[in-house]
C-alpha cells in the first residue's frame, strides 16, 4: 500500500519520501487507519517489522493538527538504546512540522537533566522516555502531562521483563484518562494482555504472525562444546573476511571482555558492549559500528531487542539466549527489511533444551552443524534423552515465516535526513 493512501498529511508524506520508503509495511497499513480514527490499538509486532513508523506517523499526524500546547504525547520504552532509535525516526520523519520530540533516558550528565526537565515541564510535543528515568522527573513535581493525548508503549513484553510493570502504571496515573493508547509487543503472552487490559479501551488488534526470524535471514546452528567456541568465532570470522558489521552475543558480561579481548590480540577490529559501560562509551561504540569504524561488537543482550542498525551481515550468537524470544530478537539484527544476513547460533551440550524451546518458537528445526574437525569432536544433538546423529542434519521442513516481506529500505543512515535538532521547546 502506498502511504499517500493512508490520509497522512503532505509534510509527513514527504519526510517519508526523504527517507526512501516506498510502501507501509503490513504493520504500517494495517495500524495507522486504526490510529487516525483515534482507536486504542494493541499491535504484535516485532522490531524489523516498521512498527515504530506505524505509530509514528499517525500520532504526528494528529498532534499536528491539534492546537493544543505541551507535552502530547507519550512514548515509554525499556531501553536507552531504543528511545534514542525511537527519536531518531521521530526527528526524521517529523522534519517538515512544528513539531518536537525529546528523549527521557537517564545516563547523561547534569546538564542532560536539565535539558530533561525543560522537555517534561515546558513540554516537548513527544517525549520518548525510559520508565525508570522518567519516574525520577515525576518524583520531582514539574512534569506536567495534562496536555497527553496519546500514549505508546513500545516493547511492552520488554518492559515487564525488566520489571517495568508496577512503574508504567505509577506514570499512567499521571496521564489523562481520555487519551489514546497504544501497546506494542513483540509477543502476547498473558502478562501482556492482562496490562493491555489495564490500559487500553476496546482497542483494535494487530497480529503479525510473531516470533519468526525475518525471512531473508539464514540460519545455522553449530554443536560445540564451551571451550570450542572462541575458536569457532574466529574459524567464522576467517570464512567471512567479506561481512563489514557482525555482533556477537553473549550471555555475560565477563564473556563479552573476554572474547572482545581474544579477538582484539587476534588482530580484529572490536568492541565491548555491556551494562557495565558508561552510556557515552555504549552511545561510542555503537556510533563505531553504524559507520563502520568497528567491525565487531560483541554485546550481551542490551544490543538484542530493538536497535536498530542496518545491514548487519552476520550475528552469531556465543550462547543460546535464555529467553526464546530473544533469538528472535537478535537474529533479527541482519535482515533488516529488505537485506539479506546470516545468523549462527553455538549450542552447547548444556543448552540443547534451550535451544530446543526456540526451535518450537520459530517451529522450525535447524540443521546442526558440527565444528571443523581441528577444533575436536563435537557435542552430539540430545534434547529430552533423545539422540541424534552428529554432524549435519536435516529434520522436517518446517513452516515457512508468514511475516512482513522484504520491503525497500532506505540508504540513508535512519534518521540522519531529514534531520532536526532534537531541543525541546522553549
Ligand atoms: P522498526 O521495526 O520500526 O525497528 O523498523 C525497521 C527498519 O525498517 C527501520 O530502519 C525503518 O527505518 C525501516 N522502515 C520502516 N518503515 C519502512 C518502509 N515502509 N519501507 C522501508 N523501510 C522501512
């Protein structure tokens, strides 16, 4: 579908045009009618999939149009990471309104704060925030949002995880009753639905086939035992000298040191990222690696859920992550959109079960591949006490992802151009 077809005004169509999307994503045409009409909407979506655009757009549509003053609307997050992605599109495709829009994500200096406080109380027209940072403002007094109209909750299965739940609900008490709201999330479990209940009025339901890695992305699975796994990244990082930006997952912070400063002495380009580093050193390393300066980052899962950045070739995950979710998550770093990545994931002998769990996610079964034969002998596939065979398998088909196809993306780094200073009013 065309974005001129949705009813979006001309500034926005041409801040859309600038950044080279040439049709909505499913999520996108499917939601923003709903959120023209002024609907509360509940959208199952993952990252990849366009979702921030999705409830963008409309809301900057709307906020345009109303003459009402200060803060209107209100985006909560669950990282730092996410809300400066979130600001980024926001600024772009805001470009060409009054509008403006400032992050709430803690970390930063005193003058940041500062700046904060100004946002919430003069009232930026958006404000993307970080629960626990924004409740530290509330705590404060000066936060006025009796101006809200719209509020977003995005990556809300996220947020609870962190143990964000008891927190939205204190900053939703400040909200007005009458708004809009809207509930992204990348799965809905029970948890979620019994928020969105606490939140959302009769809303209007999105459901884009979840928890499917996008379909450009190839997956391998590699069996091995812990100590063959560092020379393993590096037996992958040779057959790859091609691939400009890869990430690799771990499950520890001391995991992440330590393969950063194996592969460092190997000679690689690398970098660390962890919730042990400062935010301007996270905030560094990943500006690095979107202009290419690193061409590795190993992270452990702050990097996974919603970052945004483009053309990954390959992502390997060191460990399976504990959360099946999260798989997709971090598999969805490369095929981003339209482009196409790769995907290996190490499992060891303690972490079949896991690794068995994402494959009933994903319902697919993945071939599992053992190691090269100079890195020793390989762990053999044992889920439930049930063995199979070594080496390379291939067990039933499974269904195909039935989820947002390739669309174009954009060539310019996103939210770059348009661009627009993000100081709030005043
Ligand atoms: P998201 O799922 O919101 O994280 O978006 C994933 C990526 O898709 C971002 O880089 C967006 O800029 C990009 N994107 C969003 N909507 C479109 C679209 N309609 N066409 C092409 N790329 C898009």
């Amino acid at each position: 579908m065309k974005f001129s077809e949705l009813g979006l005004n001309e500034t926005l169509i041409e801040a859309i045009g600038y950044m080279n999307y040439e049709e909505a994503t499913p999520i996108q045409s499917q939601a923003i009618p709903h959120i023209l009409e002024g609907h509360d909407l509940i959208g199952c979506a993952q990252t990849g999939t366009g979702k921030t655009a999705a409830f963008t757009l409309p809301v900057l549509h709307r906020m345009a149009q109303s003459p009402v003053k200060g803060v209107k609307t209100l985006v909560l997050c669950p990282t730092r990471e996410l809300a400066t992605q979130i600001d980024q599109l926001v600024q772009g495709l805001s470009y060409f309104t009054n509008l403006s829009c400032y992050p709430v994500y803690g970390g930063g200096t005193g003058p940041e704060w500062e700046k904060e406080r100004r946002a919430l109380s003069d009232g930026a027209d958006m404000i993307i925030a970080t629960p626990g940072r924004l409740i530290a403002h509330l705590n404060n007094g000066y936060v006025n949002f009796k101006n809200v109209q719209h509020l977003i909750l995005d990556e809300a299965d996220r947020m609870l995880d962190i143990g964000f739940h008891d927190d939205i609900l204190r900053i939703i008490k400040e909200l007005p009753q009458k708004r809009q709201s809207l509930l992204f999330s990348a799965t809905m479990a029970p948890k979620i639905r019994s928020l969105a209940k606490k939140i959302l009025e009769e809303p209007k339901e999105i459901n884009l086939a979840m928890s499917k890695p996008a379909e450009g992305v190839t997956q391998k699975v590699y069996l091995t035992f812990e100590e063959q796994k560092t020379p393993l990244v590096r037996h992958i990082l040779k057959q790859h000298e091609d691939f400009k930006s890869i990430i690799v997952f771990c499950s520890t912070k001391k995991k992440v040191d330590q393969l950063a400063r194996n592969l460092k002495n190997k000679g690689h380009i690398v970098a660390g990222i962890s919730s042990d580093y400062e935010q301007a050193e996270r905030e560094q390393v990943l500006l690095n690696f979107k202009s290419r300066k690193t061409r590795i980052v190993v992270a452990t899962d702050v990097l996974s859920r919603g970052i945004d950045i483009k053309d990954i070739d390959l992502v390997i995950n060191y460990d399976v992550p504990g959360d099946a979710e999260d798989y997709v998550h971090r598999v969805g770093r490369t095929a981003r959109a339209a482009s196409k990545g790769l995907a290996i994931t190490f499992v060891s002998d303690k972490e079949m079960g896991k690794f068995a769990r994402i494959e009933e996610l994903i319902e697919r079964q993945l071939d599992k591949l053992a190691p090269p034969e100079e890195l020793g002998k390989a762990p053999e596939w044992r889920t439930h006490g049930k063995s199979k065979p070594k080496g390379k398998h291939n067990y039933r088909k499974g269904k195909k992802p039935n989820r947002f196809k390739g669309k174009k993306q954009s060539n310019r780094p996103r939210g770059s151009a348009p661009n627009q200073p993000s100081s709030p009013k005043g």
